[in-house]
C-alpha cells in the first residue's frame, strides 16, 4: 500500500473539476482511498508543490513519425508524399524500428501520456518493436499494423491475405498480453481497396475485444478523393461493418450531417487533433455538430502532423480552434479540457472503468506537474486564483518540461 500526497485535479463528471488537496491511497495498482491528509497517517510519497493530473489519454498518435514532426507548410497529401512516407518506408529495417520506438514511447511518457491508440507501422516487425518497448517502459498501449494497398509507396503496401496473416499472428502476440491490445488499422480508405477493407473486417471479427481505428474527412482534396473512389468516407468503413463501439476515427474536420448521425449510431469516438489540424490547414474542428449528433470525441496529438507530444498543447490548441470558430464555437474550460484529456480519451478506448480519473476503484495512472522553479509556469501557477484558473494555467503553459513524473497502475514509469 502507498500513500501519495498532493493536489490532484480530475473530472470524473465532464465540465466538473475535481480538486483533492490530500491523500491518495494506492494498492496493486488501484486507489482504495482518498480523502484529507488528515484521515491518513505519514505519506510515503510527497508531491506537493504543482498538480497531480490523471494520466493523459492519446487518442491519435502516430509511432513511425516521431522524426517528421516540424514539416510545416503542406496540406496533407503533400505532407503525406514529402515527410511521413518516407520516413515511414525506414521502419522496414528493424534496427531503424527499435530506435523510433524507443523515441516514440520516450516522448508519450515524457509528456505525461500514459494511455496510447497508437497508428502502428506498415511493418510486422516494427510493430513488434513498438509494443515490446511499451511493455518494457509500462506504457498502456493499444496499436496494431498499418495496412494499405494503394497510393503509397509500393514498400507500404500489402495484400488482403497478408494484412490478415500479419494482423492475426500480431495480435496474438501482443492483444490482451499485459497493457497491450490490438486495432486493426487500415492506414485511410483512400490507400485501401475494398478488398482490403473486408480482410479488416474478417480480422476484427476474428479478435474478441480489438479495436478498429483509421482516419477520416481531414481535407477536403481528401475527402473529394476518397469520394472518387468509394463514394462517401464514413460509409466507406461504415460498409464493411468496421463501425461501433470500439472503433476510433481521427479527425473529422469536414464530415456531413449524415455522416455524424452514422458516427453516433454506432457509438464510434472520433479523436480531435487540433495542432494537426492547425498545422496542415485542414480546418476547425466542429465539435458543436459532434456535441449536437451525439458523437464521442476525445484528443489526440497525431504526431507527426502534430507538432508534440504534450495532450496539454493539444487542449489549448482546441480552445483556440473553437474560440476562432466563434458563435459555432464550444467555448471550452478548464475542466473541459482536462476532460477531453482523460476521461474522454479514457472513454473512447474502452478504457473508462480503468483510467481517466482517479477515483476509487480506478487503475492509479498519474502524471505529476511540478514546473521548475522561477518557470513561467511556476511563477503564476503561484498566484493562481482557484482551482480553474490554475488548470487553466497548466494548459497555457505546462508542457513536457513540467513533467516530475509520472505513474501507470501504481508504478512510477518516469521520476
Ligand atoms: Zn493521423
């Protein structure tokens, strides 16, 4: 048993902070306690000075582009041409893989992020190589081989069979062992032919509990592409009964009425990625029409269109799209943006009765924010007015480098 001292913020009721200026008491793993500092005896472990936030939730995050951050100035298909594939195509080499994965989970811990939906590679192996270093660093992640067969680079493309040969003896491997779980991942309908989309289909009927994760309506050049080839881009996954629950698709920038009523039909998430919408001018995320149609929506970094790991840019990032969207906007809070960070995310995995908050009962996944001293950062959170204000000051400022540690199932992973 441990007792761990601190100001913990969380949101286990969306638009409601939480604040415990106390104690949390953790076992194998799990908090069985919390309350006044009062009601335990000595702690054993101290973090008081900064915040205690429930472990971030990365809904969209991209493993074999951690070196592709920063390629400004392209929209996305140029993007895709000129800095992801190409970067994409070195992780057929496995030394090359087992670096970019240490890299890649090095930056999710570092930035606090302690749950991942991970966009894996097109490479068995280098698959292999991500969720054998999550495991090893304690990472709680969910990811699976990205498969494609058209437009890409003839080295990123498979066969229907393979993609499920692969797929399968991946899972096997990896679904359910420990904190890993498989997706099945085609890479975006517009690299896919319907053939290959069954064979996703076939393989995500096969795996009891995986999930299913793509992308979708990002840019219009995109989407009026994927029009050409499949008609609408929901029904395009929706068809081959790729759509429900467990199934979480990124972006959603430009979707249509319909295609929201579909989204929330099926109960499928989609993953907001605002510093990549930003960064490549695919738009300004409609949250509202989400909000309104009933569909879940949670965060992700989407590294490397994205420009960082930190969840916490991600949040200021979707304050700023929607306070520029303005009467269409969401004028999103504090505990909004936290909420999305955590429980959202949490929510969207399937993950919401383990992680998000740090209730009793749930899986003790923690990221310590303790700013250094004399920081920005530390210099107003020290004159912060409540609660709010000094979430909302986290999410102005704090970033990888205000991160002290942090903790997955009771263990801290990063001092
Ligand atoms: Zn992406």
């Amino acid at each position: 048993m441990t007792l761990v001292r601190g100001t913990f913020l969380d949101t286990p009721v969306a638009g409601e902070l939480r604040t415990l200026d106390g104690v949390v008491q953790v076992e194998d793993g799990v908090v069985t306690a919390r309350g006044p500092a009062s009601d335990f005896p000595a702690p054993d472990v101290d973090l008081r000075g900064g915040v205690v936030l429930p472990g971030l939730v990365d809904t969209h995050v991209h493993y074999p582009q951690v070196r592709a951050i920063g390629g400004l100035g392209m929209p996305l298909l140029d993007w895709l041409d000129r800095c992801a594939l190409p970067e994409e195509c070195e992780l057929a080499a496995p030394d090359y893989a087992a670096a970019v994965a240490s890299e890649f989970v090095d930056g999710l811990v570092r930035a606090g992020t302690t749950t991942a939906l991970v966009f894996g590679s097109h490479f068995a192996t280098a698959v292999d190589a991500l969720f054998t270093e999550a495991a090893r660093v304690g990472l709680r992640v969910t990811s699976g081989l990205v498969v494609s067969d058209l437009l890409l680079p003839a080295d990123l493309h498979t066969s229907p069979a393979r993609s499920f040969e692969e797929g399968l003896a991946l899972a096997g491997r990896w679904h359910g062992v420990g904190r890993s779980r498989y997706a099945v991942t085609p890479r975006f309908s517009l690299s896919c032919s319907p053939a290959l989309l069954e064979a996703s289909a076939d393989l995500l009927g096969s795996l009891d509990d995986a999930l299913f994760t793509s992308h979708v309506n990002e840019n219009p050049a995109e989407v009026a592409a994927v029009a050409d080839l499949h008609g609408g881009y929901v029904d395009s996954y929706d068809r081959y009964g790729l759509l429900g629950p467990a199934s979480v698709l990124a972006h959603d920038v430009h979707p249509t009425d319909a295609e929201l009523a579909v989204l929330a039909a099926r109960g499928t998430a989609v993953a907001h990625c605002p510093t990549s919408n930003a960064a490549l001018g695919s738009g300004l995320f409609p949250l509202r029409r989400h909000a309104d149609a009933g569909v879940r929506v949670a965060l992700g970094s989407d590294v490397g269109a994205g420009t960082g790991f930190s969840l916490l840019k991600e949040g200021l990032q979707a304050y700023f799209a929607q306070q520029l969207l303005g009467p269409e906007g969401v004028p999103l809070t504090p505990a909004d943006l936290l909420h999305l960070a955590t429980v959202a995310g949490a929510d969207a995995l399937g993950l919401a009765d383990q992680v998000g908050h740090l209730s009793v009962g749930m899986r003790f996944d923690a990221v310590w924010l303790r700013p250094p001293s004399g920081s920005t950062l530390d210099v107003v959170l020290r004159s912060a007015a409540g609660p709010d204000d000094a979430l909302a000051k986290v999410f102005a400022l704090g970033g990888p480098a205000d991160v002290a540690g942090v903790w997955v199932d009771g263990t801290r992973i990063r001092s």
